[in-house]
C-alpha cells in the first residue's frame, strides 16, 4: 500500500484507577469521545485498564473479552486504530499485551520484550519474543512497551528489502517520574538513530503501589525536534505526521546506509 501523505495520531495522557478495569474503561470511553474526527490512531498508556500491576493472576483476561471487545467498540465507533497494553492471559501465561485494534474489529498484538525486573515484572509476566511491524494507510509502525526504550538494538530499524522497516515508533508507558529525565533523553534518541518519528504515551498521577507519575508524553521527528510535548496534566493532544517529509529527509541525510546489521537471540 502507498503510505498516505499524512497520518494524524490522538496522545492520550491520564490518570488510572487501580486494578478497576470498569472505571478506567469508562473514564477512557468519555476522553475519546472529546477526540476530533479524522484521527487515523489512538494511543492509550501501558496497561491502561488496571495500573501498572504484578497481580497478573488476578487482573489478566483472556484475548476476545472485557478489554478486547470494548477496543473493538471504540475502534469502530471513532474509525480509528487503537492501541495501548493490557494484561491478557494465554496458554497459562500472563503478558502485558499491547493490543492494536483496527476499526473492522481485527487485532493484532506485541507483547512486552523487555520486563522490568525492578519491579518483579519479569516473576509475573513473561517475554515476548517477536517484534510485529504494523501498517496503518501505508505507514509501517513500530510498536513498544515502557521499558523497552532502554534497548535501542530490540527497536533497530533495519533495512527490509531495501527499506527501513519502519516510519514510525511508539511507546506505551508507565514510566515514573522518579526517571523522567530518561524517557526525555531516550525518546528523541530513538528517533534520531532511526531515522523515524518517534512518539511516547505516558501515563499521570500516583498508583496504588504509590510509584507517582508525570506524563511527559512527546512526538519527536525523524532529527529529534519535538512536536508535541503533553506536560503533566491530564490531557489528549492530537499532531500530523508529514510522509513527504520523512522521506525527503531519509534521502537527502540516508545515514541508515551505513548502519550497522546484527542478528537478534
């Protein structure tokens, strides 16, 4: 597919209420609802119907219930694809799953590679072990979860048949405000080696562990300038991304020539 020459994307940055899955997705249904027409994608935060939890057996559901069918509903109701992390249950493990939701009600999915073992994640939860790439309107996205942006060789954009990989990178997070300064630092860096843009969906406000959170949330171009920067506060901010000028900087600055290959264990 020829990618359109733009792709507008809705950052939703908010508060959740912890381990209630009816609250969070009520409040997220109502914040939708503000989102304009004409949006191609949603990016809600990480494990955006509980709170960033290690209660997996408790909060997990299996694929095609409660979570899945209310992303479908909004997917279909908005005409846009939505994304965020949710904890899902399969064959007797947990993952915390990003889910991307097209408004035909199909699904596709990446689960969490790198798990945060600082807080136990990597006890709860297990690994993924491959990296989807997505297309929306002819745009290739990358799709990550939090702490994943420490990684930079797991989100590599590598050359495929000739081609980057991908345009676009996101991450879905439930990054502390204690380590901030990172995911400001990291963010744009991720955008910069990849020659791609580069956005971050965080999440505000204190949890039920008492881990405080300030947003942040960001979209970086293809040379790390900022686009969009969401603050502290409770808010949804929606930005276009330019194909043309993507491209025509890929061809004019072509840096991924030079790029070294690797193979991933």
């Amino acid at each position: 597919m020829i990618k359109s020459p733009q792709l507008t994307i809705a950052l939703v940055q908010t508060q959740l209420y912890w381990k209630d899955k009816v609250a969070n997705l009520a409040m997220l249904e109502e914040k939708l609802w503000e989102i304009e027409k004409g949006v191609d994608l949603i990016i809600l935060p990480e494990m955006f119907p509980t709170g960033f939890s290690m209660d997996a057996a408790e909060l997990a559901e299996p694929m095609n219930l409660t979570i899945c069918k209310w992303m479908k509903q909004m997917a279909a109701q908005k005409q846009a694809t939505i994304t965020g992390s949710a904890i899902i249950k399969v064959d007797g493990k947990y993952y915390n799953r990003l889910l991307w939701v097209s408004p035909d009600g199909s699904i596709q999915h990446y689960d969490k590679r790198h798990l945060f073992r600082m807080a136990d994640e990597d006890q709860s939860f297990s690994a993924g072990d491959r990296l989807p790439i997505f297309e929306l309107n002819g745009w290739k996205i990358c799709p990550q979860v939090c702490y994943d942006l420490r990684f930079p060789i797991w989100s590599r954009n590598r050359l495929v048949d000739g081609q980057l990989a991908y345009d676009l990178i996101f991450y879905v997070a439930s990054w502390p405000a204690a380590r901030v300064s990172a995911w400001d630092a990291l963010l744009p860096a991720r955008a910069i080696e990849n020659l791609a843009y580069s956005i971050g969906v965080n999440r505000i406000e204190e949890d039920g562990n008492g881990v405080k959170y300030n947003g942040h949330s960001a979209a970086y171009d293809f040379k790390g300038t900022q686009l969009e920067f969401l603050g502290e506060s409770d808010k949804i901010s929606s930005l276009t991304l330019d194909a043309e000028a993507l491209d025509s900087y890929r061809e004019k600055f072509p840096a991924w020539m030079d790029s070294d290959d690797f193979i991933v264990k």
